[in-house]
C-alpha cells in the first residue's frame, strides 16, 4: 500500500464556537466534498459576522440577511474554485463585499431608492427607512442616512475598516485592490462623512 | 514668509495618513460606536438565516453524483458519493490524533464496483507516530466499507498533509 507524507508543520487552529473538532482547512476541504457537518460548522463561524457586516454596511436587515444567505449558498456551490482553503475567510468575505456592492449599485440606480439624509430615519427596531418628517432627528439618523450617500465602493470599503477593524492591507486583499485604492476610498468616505456629520458632532 | 511657515507648508500633513483619520474618527467616535451596537445581529436573527442556507445546501447535497458499486453477488447499486465518503470520514476520525480532509473512493475490482480503492487526506496531532497508525486508519476504513457497503477495500492510499495541535 501507498503511503505518502508531504508536509508536518504547525499551524494555527482557529477553533469555532460550535464544532472546535476542525481546523479551517479540513472543514474547507471536507465541505467542499459533499460534508453538510463541516459546512454547518463553517456557516456557524462566519454567518453572525457576516450577518453583521452586512447590516452596518446594507442598513437593512431583510437586504443583509438576504446577503447573507446568497452568500453562504454560493460558497457551498463554489468551494471547488477556492484553491487555498485556508484563505476561506478571506474569500468569503469578498463574496458578500461583492454582493452589497451590488445591492448599493441597483439602490443607486433606482431614483426612487437615492435617499437624501435630510428624509431619513431609523425605526425602533434599527431598520432605515425614508420619511418625510425630520422632527426628533437624531445624530445616529443623521449619520445613516449620510452613509447611504456614500458610493457603494467607499461604503463597503468603509465598513470593513472603520466597523469591522480590518487593516488596509486586509481590506485590499478581501476586495482584491490595491491598498492605495483602500485608503483612496476610506479618505474620501471619510471627508463625505464629516461633511455630511457638520454641525452634528 | 517666515521659515517656520516655509517649512511647516512643506511638511504639510497626508490627508489619509492613520493621525489624520484618528482626528476625525475621534469626532465621530459616539455616533459610529452608536451605530455599530445598533446594526448588530441578535442570535435570534441568525437563526432563521441559517435554517434556509443549509436547508438549500441540503437540497442541493440530494443532486449530487453517485457512486457504483456491485454487490458480492454481482448485483449493482448506486449510493450517493457524499454518503460513501462520510462513512470513510467517520472511520478515520474514530482513530486517535487523525482528522479526514480529503476523501476519494473509487469503484474497483472484476467486476468493477466489486471493490473499492480508496484515497485519503489527514492531518495528525503532533506526536503521532504515522507508520503504526497508518495501520489502524487502514484496518478502521477496511472494516467500515466492508460493514456498509458489502464490498472489500482493494487499496487505500493514505497522504498526511498537515500535523495539528491540540
């Protein structure tokens, strides 16, 4: 019988919540082969931090859990063109960057949809919407609806740094720009913010 | 012109270093850290999510390629491949300081399905001594496939890609 060992180093485990059994390269590889438990495990680690990086850059909960699960599915269908299972995280982060760029865009192009911070505000339960009257407007309103006016590149770009913690260089590689784009795009979002937030800090 | 506003105009700051957004992230510490708590999901919120995902993964698990064996007595049948390799994974999981990665196994034999070839991917936990182990994964996969499907193990080929610690 055939034996072969290639490589014997250590790597770092990344233990899950729920199933600390796997590492992330076998439950890569093991998903990719048809095993619904390691991609359960897979969905259990990164679905929350999804569903949170959608909702602060989407502004919608329904949108952003609609992200999440296109997202995820495709994933499951698509594991065969990750050739490096370890970057998983990487690349399943770029599939959802790459489906809120989307969503910004079609919101963008629907004039209807292009909200003016002026008529925005948020409802009790964290959902934005528009509304005609700006009586009992409030900084955190106000800095919705300047972040929907952002373009969806800054927007996205924006979130993963400023809200997610991820370092340029992350950002570059998650979006698969350079990192110069990345602090092009976090520069001027940030001077459309502070313009959009005058007077309300 | 003085010299000291000659030189300051000449070491002007970059707008989009890290202190010049600190300044500005500082401004807006209370309103981004407010927005933050409120666009974070509930564990209720991912619950519903997660149901439809592997729900779709399910459906989509059901579509997927077959593979065909025969039975001792010469007789064909077809299981889904997901199922063949689960059943070599658990096999070889059960072994000590052995996880599965890669499962792949083959129709083998005359007539061909009569046997398998089977060939697998592992990482082990460091310590293991591989050669003696080797042994037991073979002889825990050999008796699975033969207990589930009916049929021997014709060989099993065994490449221990990565060693992990506990």
């Amino acid at each position: 019988m055939f034996v072969l060992i290639t490589v014997a180093v250590a790597y770092d485990v990344d233990m899950t919540r729920h199933d600390d059994r796997f590492d992330i390269v076998t439950l890569v590889v093991r998903a990719r082969e048809g095993d619904i438990d390691a991609f359960e495990a897979l969905v259990d680690r990164y679905e929350t931090k999804l569903l949170r990086f959608c909702l602060r850059t989407l502004g919608d909960r329904h949108d952003a859990e609609d992200v999440v699960q296109d997202t995820l599915v495709q994933a499951w269908k698509s594991l065969n063109a990750l050739s490096e299972p370890a970057a998983f995280g990487t690349w399943i982060y770029r599939l959802a960057s790459n489906k809120c760029t989307d969503l910004l865009r079609r919101r963008m192009a629907r004039p209807s949809d292009v909200q003016d911070p002026d008529d925005m505000s948020i409802h009790a339960d964290g959902r934005v919407s528009v509304e005609k009257s700006v009586e009992a407007r409030t900084a955190l309103q106000h800095f919705s609806a300047v972040l929907q006016t952002l373009s969806s590149e800054q927007r996205v770009t924006w979130v993963l740094h400023q809200m997610e913690g991820l370092s340029y260089a992350e950002v570059a590689k998650t979006l698969g720009i350079s990192e110069g784009s990345v602090r092009g795009r976090i520069h001027r979002a940030r001077t459309a913010i502070m313009e959009g937030m005058e007077g309300w800090t | 012109m003085d010299m000291n506003e000659h030189v300051s105009s000449g070491t002007e700051p970059d707008p989009t270093s890290s202190e010049s957004h600190q300044e500005t992230d500082d401004q807006l510490r209370g309103v981004i850290d407010e927005y933050m708590s409120t666009f974070q999901p509930e564990p209720e919120d991912t619950a519903g999510v997660r149901e439809r995902i592997l729900q779709l993964v399910r459906d989509d698990l059901y579509r997927g390629p077959s593979t065909h064996l025969q039975t001792e007595h010469g007789h064909p049948f077809a299981i889904s491949t997901a199922s063949v390799r689960s059943i070599v994974r658990n096999a070889v999981d059960s072994v000590d300081g052995i996880r599965a990665r890669s499962v792949d196994v083959e129709p083998a034999g005359v007539p061909e399905g009569s046997a398998a070839t089977v060939s697998l991917t592992v990482a082990m936990r460091a310590g293991i001594s591989f050669a003696s182990t080797a042994d037991v994964i073979r002889r825990s996969v050999s008796a699975a496939i033969l207990a589930e499907l009916g049929i021997p193990a014709a060989r099993i080929d065994i490449n221990a890609e990565d060693v992990y610690v506990d």
